[in-house]
C-alpha cells in the first residue's frame, strides 16, 4: 500500500508541471483564459506585475491551442521607474508604464532582425527618431530625419539607445489616434540598467525568441497589467 500511495504521488506531481514550473507567485498559468479580451488572436503577450507600485515582474508569451491557452515562453521583465497607470489616464513623461492590452504595429532594431522574425522590421538608421513633440504632426511616429516641427529634445534618436533599442517591438498605446500628452514611444525592448522610463523591457534573449515566436498572421497583442485592483490584467 505504501508503495503505491508513493507511486500515486509521484504520478501527480509529474501530472501537474505547471503550477510548480511558475517561479511567479501571483502569476497563474491559465491567466489568459481569466482574461476579459485577450485581441482576438491565437497569439498574446501578458505583462504582469504584482501591483501599480511595481517595476518588476514577468513577460510570458502565449499560444491558443483549441480553446487553451500554452506558454510558450517567459522571462523577468522591467516597468516604469514610477510603477504602472492606468493607459486612458497615463500623462507623458511620468516615466509609468500604461496598462491596458494593445497591438503590436512592428518591430524595429539596431541590429538586424533574429533568425525567424516574421513582424516587419526596421532597422534604425543614425536619421530614426521617436518623435514625441506634443506640438509635431509626427507625434508618437517614427520618422527618418526630424521634421521642422519636431524638437529633438522632445524626441528619441533611436541609436542613442543601442543596448535598450537593439530589438524592439512597438506597443500600440496611444498609437492609431493619439492624445497629444497621454504618451509616446512605448516599446517592448531590451533591459537596460534599470526600470524603464515607461516601457516594459526583458533581457535580450527573451527579445530575441519574442521576435522569433511572433507571428503577424496569428494577431498577437500585449496585455499590461497588475495582479489585482483596477488596472488587475484580466480586465483587459
């Protein structure tokens, strides 16, 4: 008897791999079936953080097999310096990272494009910059050479931040139709030395089997968020 209650264990343990393989202990591995809107697609990125306070937590992508969600993969990740706010009333320039789900338009870098990135790709020349001027008609763009109306001190030159920018995917917040002072220039990139100025940020491997994984076709979204409260990820 004793021997099979042992075995009996073992089995189960081995049965339920991922509520021990999550090193996260306010992630849970069915987190996008908990989610109100996960963007439609078969592909999504969950950026989780234990609270609004936080600048740290964990990035996992994820794909829809039938009507369930799998890991595909997971790494540290990196908030703003000053935690996360709500998207629809983040202020630019407060260095917190907008909550929220949103699209991912493309990817950009200073260096080429890993192996198996299917997302189009640009790779930043010493003219690419992130307009963030309020007053440019280029707000929240990227453009090659600043136009007239564009101050570079309200801007990012993109190759000014080669360890941070060396690949990257843009996050749709505050993109299609912006609200000039919500925001601008939020990106899903590589860590520097720290939190982030509003970006959520992973180390560069992570970044590059991001890139890799990613698939266009199958409609990926990011989705941003705390554990619980109002900005709690399953909202989005």
């Amino acid at each position: 008897m004793r021997t099979a209650l042992a075995l009996g264990a073992a089995l189960l343990a081995l049965a339920t791999p991922a509520a021990t393989a999550d090193s996260c202990p306010f992630h849970s591995p069915h987190l996008p079936n908990r989610m109100a809107d996960t963007g439609g697609g078969t592909q999504l990125i969950t950026a989780e953080a234990p609270s609004t306070g936080s600048t740290t937590g964990t990035v996992t992508w994820w794909n829809k097999r039938g009507p369930l969600w799998v890991v595909a993969g997971r790494a540290d990740a990196r908030f703003g310096s000053n935690g996360l706010v709500e998207g629809t009333a983040r202020k630019q320039s407060t260095s917190t990272t907008p909550t929220g789900l949103y699209d991912l338009p493309y990817a950009f870098g200073t260096t080429a494009a890993p192996a198996g990135t299917r997302y189009s790709y640009r790779r930043a020349t010493d003219k690419s910059w992130w307009c963030e001027d309020t007053a440019s008609q280029a707000y929240n763009r990227w453009v090659e050479g600043l136009p007239a109306d564009c101050r570079a001190s309200e801007s990012e030159k993109i190759t000014a931040f080669p360890t941070q920018y060396a690949r990257a995917l843009v996050v749709g917040f505050n993109y299609d139709q912006p609200v000039r002072g919500r925001g601008a220039g939020i990106f899903l990139h590589v860590n520097g030395k720290g939190a982030t100025a509003g970006c959520v940020s992973v180390p560069a491997d992570a970044m590059a089997r991001i890139l890799a994984w990613a698939d266009p076709a199958k409609h990926p979204h990011i989705a941003i968020g705390t554990a619980s409260g109002p900005t709690a990820i399953t909202r989005y």
